[in-house]
C-alpha cells in the first residue's frame, strides 16, 4: 500500500491526500533539499527514523514554520502523517491500534485544557 492508498483508507477526503501526498513530493522535499537537509524526495525514504531526523530538521526552517503556519497546519499534518504511514510498513502489528507521535501540532491553551478535562456526564 502506497502513502496516498494509506490515507484514503483512513478516510480522508480527496483533497486532504492530494495535499499531503504533494506536500510530501514537493514543497517539503524541495525545502529539505534547498537547506541541504537530504538530497533525495521524502518519498525515497522509507525507514521512520530515517524520515523523523529529517522531519525535525524541516520543522526547524523559516520556510516551514511560516508556510505551515499559514496553512493551519497543512505540512506539519502531512509529515506526522507520512511517519506513521512508515511505521505501519515497518511493522503493521505492532502499529496496527497506535497513533504517531506529533511532529508538529501545537495546542493552544484552550484546546489543551479540553484534552485533559474529564468528560462531560451530565
């Protein structure tokens, strides 16, 4: 199952895979490539530790953290995405019921605070 095959069957919608799919293929890769963090696509890697080194050092540029900023999130989403994508591949088992860690997915206060609240019973 290929990144795109992937989040379909998770069920996101058409658009949302069209743009993590060419998040990971282009602006992300591109940016990787111009601060010379890899010089190969994100698409070529395939080990998640691999793509989590790398995804960190794409976290640390101007360019992401403002283009993703702008984007509600759109490239930060697509990165935690395609790590967990690559760490079911490696091993679907033991995968197969836990969520990836966030690369990049700030709450805000609110929403954190809603996290931890209890929930509500009336």
């Amino acid at each position: 199952m290929d990144f795109a095959d992937w989040l379909v069957a998770k069920k996101l919608s058409p658009s949302t895979v069209k743009k993590y799919v060419g998040a990971i293929g282009g602006a992300l890769t591109s940016w990787a490539n111009e601060n010379q963090i890899t010089s190969k696509s994100l698409r070529e890697i395939t080990d998640r530790d691999e793509f989590e080194s790398i995804a960190e050092l794409i976290g640390d540029t101007e360019v992401f953290t403002t283009r993703n900023r702008r984007g509600n999130n759109m490239y930060g989403a697509a990165l935690n995405n395609y790590s967990t994508f690559l760490a079911r591949e490696q091993d679907p088992v033991s995968h197969s019921a836990q969520n990836s860690g966030s690369f990049f997915n700030p709450l805000s206060e609110t929403e954190d605070a809603e996290a931890a609240a209890p929930p509500f019973e009336p």
